[in-house]
C-alpha cells in the first residue's frame, strides 16, 4: 500500500470512529493484528477529507505535506515563489506579514496571492456559464469535493465545472502569464491540496500548511519585515468562507441567482449522494451548488488543527468580512465597485482579463470509480462470515450496533470479505469467543465434561452450606489393559463411554474430569437414595455395555464447607469398589 497524505500513528486504539466516518468505503481498513486492532488508510481510495481527524479524540491521524522539504530546498539554493491562501491572511493577520518578510529573507522570489487565482476563476466560471448558455453545475474550487465525486459517484463527472481551482488558476497565470520559471509553493489549510499538485507537477510543487509552517517559523525564528503578496486581489479574498464563491457569483450576476451553498464532510457527501438526480432534472431549482468538504470553508481546512480544537472561528471569518470589504473600490472603473450593476461590473471584469484564453484554466474530471470498486458477496461466503462470527440466527445477524464502523452487520460482513475489515473487531464476536474461550478453559476436549481446571476454580464456591451434597468418585477400570493390548483409541473411546454416561446422570455443569481416568460429580439437589439409585442405574448400563468404572459416593445432608472431607470419603468408597470388581472379575488390575 502506497503512501497517502493520512496516515494512523501509535496513538491509535483500533476504536473505529475514523471507519465509522469516512466518506469513502474501504479507505480506512480495520485489522486485527498480534491481537490488536490496526487501522490502516488505502491511498488509492482516501479523498483526504480529513473527517477521521475530527471524529479521533487521540490525535491518530496525521499527515504529510511538504514544510520540511520545502525549506531544505530552499536552503540548497532552489528558486522558489510562493502562492498564499486568503485562509492564511485571515487567520493569522497579525504573523502572515512576518512570517512572509522571514520567507523573502530565506530567498523566496516573489509571492503571490491566491485571492487573485480566485478572481481568475470567478471568471473562468462565468466564461464557461456564458459558452455553455446555463450552469446546474457542482463547483470545482475544493480538491476533496472533486475527489469524492471521481471516486464515488462518477455519474456527477459531467456536472462538475470543468475550471481549475484558485490555486491552479494562480500557478498558470504566474507560469504562463508572468513566465516565472521557478518552482511554486503553496501556503494553506488543506492536505486535499496535493491531489491537484500531483495531477500538474509542473505546476505547484509544494504543499505548506499554516499549522507546520507556522511551528517551522516559531522553531526557527522565519521573521522578517512585514511583507503581502505583491498582485492586488478583489473580491476573490472571500472565497475561503462558505458561500465565498456563490457571493463571488452573484456580485456579477444579482442575487436572485439560485446558488445553494453546501458545506461540512458528512452533510455534503450525503447530500450530494441524496441529490444527484436532482442535477440531471429540468425543475432542478439551483443555479450553482457551492461545495466545500469543510463546514467553515478553508478558513476550518483539513490540516488546521486550531479550527478542530475550538471548533469556533469566529475570528477569522470576521477577518475574512473585513478584508472583503476592504476589497471592493470606489474606482468608477473597477469591477469591485458596489456602486456599479452587476451587469457593470461584470463588463469591467471582463475587460480585466480580456487577454486571458479560458481554455489555459479549464480542466477535465475522470471516472476514478475503479480504486473503489467493491466485490458482491456470493450466499456462501456471506454464511461462511457470519458463522465465523458466531452470528448464526437473522436476530444474531442484525443486531446492528455500528461497532466496527459499519451500520450494519450485513455491511459489516461485505467490508470483511473485501479486506476492509476483520471479525475480531465485531463487539458480538469478541464476547462470544471469549465466551466459548473462558468455557474451552474449563472444558476437557476429549470428554466433553469439565476439567481440573473448572474444579478446583469452581467447587469450592459452588455449594451453599447447611444444605444436602452428593459426592461421587468415578475411576476407570481397565483402562491400562486397553490401552496396552488395543491402543490408545480404544483407550480414549472407553473414557469417553464412562464421561458419556455420567453426564447423561448428573448432568454438564455437575461433571468434572481430574485426572487421565478420574472423575467426580457434585450434585446439591440429590438426596442420599437419589445418590445410590443413580450408582445402580449406572452399573447396570456398564454391565450391558461391557464397560466398567469403579463408583462411590459420600453424602451429607447439611454440607458444612468441608469439602475435601466429603471428597476423601467418596474416593475411599470408589476404592472399595475397584477392589471389588477386581476381586470378583478376576481381572489383572496392572
């Protein structure tokens, strides 16, 4: 398995929360290794939503990005410019402007917003719509959005608009419009950002998030003189907050365009699942969805672990309002002019970036269903499953406790079969084998009573005093004979045939074998005549069956807690009576 952005570190304690919550089936394998739960991540089928470190309370889940390799690259001498996120100037307004002065003392070259990248593909979009004559499209701007629909739900492909995100629109303009030649970092909240990099290596090389980059800096002293990015932005500063781009939209188009903003990992993936044939449907009501897989948009980002803690980020987005605001113009010009009609000010933006060809920002989606592909389960490997699990009845197999992750046990059993998960990790399993383990403990395999094991824990704190007890001692006669003229199978047959036919008198829990051919039973609810009947009755059975095992008994009817008392006793009587058989068969008792 190939490495992937997440990874589970030791933290992990194998409870499947992240099973539990991820959007995309079989990503996060659960297996049962030395014993131990193990939850291991598939790249190939990981969106990198970053839902499992949400639901982990253990800090389980980590990532890679590429902080470390960018600063030794940039040590070595590598010419590097960078591309920043509206998300970090709005989180962090007071250290983004040092931290980026530090950046140019190290030798970055230039530095870019994303903001503007964002600008770009307001107007990419509103290219395409005015080509395409209509939208009912999906937005594009949220690596994991597009993911998610690639892997999972291929059919939407045709409903996702074909444009870079503000990043990938940001690096053609730096490479093609500006003909940097240098290397692209990028500086934001979200580990899904790799993806696109992988899909245009030439592009943007490195993935910073805020988090790392802000540890490195504090680590290292990365300070400087405040610096910003050198290309002024409009409205697209806004686009890290949910709805951002939907108010980048209808800032062009009036506000009584349809636009639905859906946002936060588990409610956009069950939307979008419960929606899709709302897209291909002519009374489809909406104009544009705005998808974000995070539910405050990039300010929240999957690798800001500040968002997740305080789950509050009120701060930033209240930053992110004022950086808006202070975007717009009072330039008769400028298209982020609030005086002007969004038909004005579309114009304008237009004639902005009238030298720019939509195709250089345009991409394409594919079907990546393959990486999830998930085998049927036939009838019998189902059974087969289910009765490994020791779930033997319909009752047994719904009982549906999400335990392992799954919702329910007939999921549960197809993610076993397809290697997602394993039966140990079923909480009906683990108690019924250690059921049938505690019970195997006390259980002699060969007779089926119990052993030595099982009496000595058990007879003493089994008997309730000053009530009536029956003890009887049974020994095997003749087994040494057996077992030296006709072997040993015959010999454990003939132990077998004694077991047997004191379980059928006193019962499974009464029975207990202490020794190669010992046994002894222990019943409370016989009386002395009961005691004796039931001895008679055996020595009949043995006689007709060409079988013997030597028997006796001691009672006593108010047991006082002296039970080895009562135990010498029988076995006295027991060996009395091998005497007797002895003496009567004329046997050789060697």
């Amino acid at each position: 398995m190939s490495r992937g952005f997440i990874y589970t570190n030791d933290n992990c304690i194998g409870c499947n929360k992240c099973v539990r919550i991820c959007a995309a089936v079989g990503a996060s394998i659960s297996k049962f290794v030395s014993g131990k739960t193990v939850i291991d991540i598939d790249r190939e089928r990981c969106i990198n939503c970053g839902a499992c470190f949400e639901a982990c309370d253990r800090d389980a889940r980590t990532y890679y990005d590429d902080t470390d390799l960018f600063f030794a690259d940039l040590k070595r001498g590598e010419e590097i410019s960078l591309l920043v996120a509206p998300a970090f100037v709005a989180k962090h307004p007071n250290e983004y402007k040092t931290i980026l002065g530090g950046l140019k003392n190290l030798g970055i070259k230039r530095i870019i917003p994303v903001a503007f990248g964002a600008d770009i593909c307001t107007w990419a979009y509103l290219k395409f719509i005015e080509k395409e004559g209509s939208a009912n499209r999906i937005s594009t701007s949220c690596p994991v959005v597009t993911a998610f629909v690639e892997h999972c739900l291929p059919e939407l492909i045709p409903k996702l608009l074909p444009i870079l995100s503000p990043m990938m629109c940001a690096a053609v303009y730096c490479k093609q419009i500006l003909k940097m030649t240098e290397k692209l970092a990028f500086i934001g909240p979200c580990i899904g950002k790799k993806m696109e990099m992988e899909r245009r290596p030439d592009l943007v090389q490195y993935n910073i998030t805020i988090d790392r980059l802000l540890q490195y800096a504090k680590d290292h002293d990365v300070y400087g003189e405040p610096t910003e990015p050198e290309i002024p932005a409009g409205l697209g500063t806004f686009y890290p907050a949910p709805g951002g781009l939907g108010d980048n939209i209808k800032w062009f188009m009036g506000d009584d365009i349809p636009i639905r903003t859906i946002s936060g990992k588990r409610y956009l993936v069950r939307w979008l699942r419960n929606s899709k044939d709302m897209f291909f449907d002519d009374d489809n009501p909406y104009f544009l969805i705005d998808a974000l897989n995070c539910q405050e948009g990039c300010i929240e980002g999957t690798a800001e672990k500040s968002s997740r803690e305080t789950d509050n980020d009120n701060d930033s987005l209240y930053e992110l309002q004022k950086i808006r605001s202070k975007s717009k113009s009072k330039d008769p010009d400028s298209p982020w002019n609030p005086s002007l009609s969004p038909k004005e000010r579309l114009v304008l933006f237009n004639k902005q970036f009238e030298d720019l060809d939509l195709e250089m920002f345009s991409c394409e989606f594919h079907d990546e269903s393959k990486l999830h592909y998930i085998k049927e389960i036939t009838p019998e490997a189902r059974e087969e499953i289910f009765n490994s699990m020791y779930k033997f009845t319909d009752e047994e197999r719904q009982i549906n406790c999400s335990s392992c992750g799954y919702p329910t046990c007939e999921s549960m059993a197809l993610a076993i079969f397809n290697g997602f998960n394993a039966k140990e990790n079923c909480i009906y399993y683990q108690r019924e084998d250690a059921i049938r383990s505690e019970k195997n403990s006390y259980m002699d395999k060969l007779t089926g009573t119990q052993n030595r094991n099982a009496f000595e824990t058990h007879f003493s704190n089994c008997y309730e005093l000053n009530l009536p007890l029956s003890v009887i001692v049974a020994d095997v006669n003749g087994l040494k004979q057996v077992n030296d003229n006709e072997g040993h199978d015959e010999g454990d047959k003939l132990i077998k045939n004694c077991a047997k036919l004191l379980l059928m008198m006193y019962g499974e829990s009464s029975v207990y074998r202490i020794g190669g051919d010992e046994f002894i039973a222990v019943r409370q609810d016989f009386n002395e005549e009961d005691t004796m009947l039931s001895i008679s009755y055996m020595k009949k059975k043995m006689d007709n069956n060409n079988f013997h095992m030597a028997l006796g008994y001691a009672y006593t009817d108010s047991f006082d807690g002296d039970f080895k008392s009562l135990q010498k006793k029988a076995d006295l009587a027991m060996y009395n009576d091998k005497e007797e058989y002895y003496r009567t068969t004329g046997k050789d008792r060697r």
